[in-house]
C-alpha cells in the first residue's frame, strides 16, 4: 500500500474490500443462511483476487509476490474465464476448468 505508482483508487478499493472482509458485519449473513451466506464473501474475494491479478500493473504484482508465478497466472486465468463465461457455468464446468487450468493443457 506504500507503492505510490499504484493508483489511489485501486488502494482505496483494496482496503474497503478488506475492512469488508475483516468485519463481522455481512450482506448475506452466515448465521441466518447457512452456506448461501457465504455467497457474498465468494464475489468479494473473487472481486479481490480480479482487481490484484487483471487489473493492477503485472510488473508491480510480480514484484511483490514471493510464490510461484504460474500459480497467479493460474488464478488469473480462472478469474478471466469466470467473468466471460458466468452465464453458462454450473459447479461440473468450474471444476473441470480448474483441473484443465492447473494440468497446464486449458487453451483460450
């Protein structure tokens, strides 16, 4: 959060979705809902995750990151595919997807 060549706004959204995360408040609450609460907490994590791997500057995640690039390219490309293809997703294509992602053989 230091990086002043990171855009405000981006920083400002990082910290809102993670005051978000951190609270005990919630949208859809766990405690009356069960696991459709959890719903909320997904989009937002999956919200995260899109605006740290597709939208800030690669050079400056990379920079930062300590793990193993393909993992965030992993990532990334989940997240990619998720947002172009979310009307025709069930959990069967989701977790085919992955496994083709993470075997290295998933082609655009």
């Amino acid at each position: 959060m230091k990086d002043n060549e990171i855009d405000i706004t981006y920083k400002g959204k990082i910290m809102l979705i993670l005051s978000y995360i951190i609270l005990p408040l919630d949208i859809i609450p766990e405690a009356l809902l069960g696991p459709i609460g959890y719903i909320d907490d997904l989009y937002i994590g999956l919200y995260f995750l899109n605006i740290i791997l597709n939208e800030l500057p690669k050079e400056k995640i990379y920079a930062y990151w300590k793990g193993d690039i393909k993992t965030l390219n992993n990532i990334s490309e989940i997240i990619e595919f998720l947002k172009s293809n979310y009307e025709k997703l069930n959990s069967k294509n989701i977790s085919k997807l992955i496994s083709k992602i993470l075997k290295g053989k998933y082609n655009k």
